[in-house]
C-alpha cells in the first residue's frame, strides 16, 4: 500500500523512513477502526466477502 501511495507523493529520499513508519501506524489505526464499527454494527458490508465477516465476529 505504502509503494502506491509513494508513486502519487514525492520528497527527499532523507524521510523515506519517517514517512513509510507515519503511513503505516496511520494505516493500521484507520483499519482497526474501521473494522470495529463493522463487527459492532452486525451488519456484514457488501465489499466483505461472507467468510471474512464471520471470522471478524469471532474476536
């Protein structure tokens, strides 16, 4: 995800790091969030394929 995102943004090579470790925590957090309100809605999205939103509900 983080390859994609870098072929529509540029900077200095000097921040690859802070930027790639900034992405990624963001990612992750967006992610879970978005998760969440899934599992605690019951309501399976119509982009979740029916065994993944089975799986969610196991945890």
């Amino acid at each position: 995800m983080f390859k994609n995102f870098k072929t529509m943004c540029t900077w200095e090579s000097r921040y690859n790091l802070v930027i790639g470790t900034t992405f990624e925590r963001k990612a992750s957090t967006r992610l879970s969030s978005w998760l969440k309100s899934v599992r605690d809605s019951g309501e399976r999205p119509g982009w979740m394929l029916p065994y993944i939103f089975d799986e969610l509900g196991q945890y």
